[in-house]
C-alpha cells in the first residue's frame, strides 16, 4: 500500500481497548497530497464499508491549505457517514446506537485530523 501523507486516526466501541469486537469502529485518513478525505466504517454492515458519499462530500468542503472545514461542513460529513450504514441489532447493541455511533464517531476522527 502505497504510503499516505496526512493524519490517520482510528477510534472503536466496544466493551474494552482490547480485542474485542467492536460496536462501531471507525478510521479516518486525510490525504493532503490527493486532497482527499478516506474513511472506513467496521462493525455497522454485513461488510466494512466506506462511506463514499461522505468522503466526496468532505472532500470537497475541506480548505486542504489548512486543512481545515467548517463545523457545518464536519457535522454533515458525521451525518452522512452514519446514512451509509447498515447495522443490525445484536447483543453488543441497537442498529439505531450503531448508526449514530458511526457518525460521532467518523465527526470526531475528522475533527481530530483537522486539529493534527
């Protein structure tokens, strides 16, 4: 994989920080060089999934000089990371709890990378 210039965060969960399966996971990549935001979502659909419609969204929002995005901009991108989501509810947690963990989570991560 081809090294990636740009905060990279990860956030999860879960019962502990340990190897657990995760309620909702989340990691955030800022690529300063392609000027693009990648995000990636685990333990909120069959599948892990990227919440493309986010990341164009994002992508496109973010002043890449900075980087940085206005809060508006961040809370949609939370927002839309969660519609992409498609969780089931299970003993770990409600498909309703997973989907906004998803989104504060992917918020956070970005907030985070916009601070890095």
């Amino acid at each position: 994989m081809p090294r990636v210039r740009g905060p990279q965060h990860f956030a999860k969960i879960g019962p502990r920080n340990a190897m657990v399966i995760s309620v909702a996971c989340c990691a955030l990549v800022l690529d300063l060089d392609a000027r693009r935001a990648r995000c990636g979502l685990g333990s909120v659909a069959a599948v892990p999934l990227r919440p493309r419609a986010a990341e164009d969204f994002i992508s496109g929002e973010i002043d890449w000089d900075g980087p940085r995005a206005s809060p508006d901009a961040v809370r949609r991108f939370g927002e839309l990371a969660a519609e992409a989501t498609d969780p089931i509810t299970d003993q770990r947690g409600t498909a309703r709890y997973r989907r906004h963990s998803a989104g504060v989570l992917a918020r956070r991560l970005l907030e985070r990378s916009l601070r890095s």
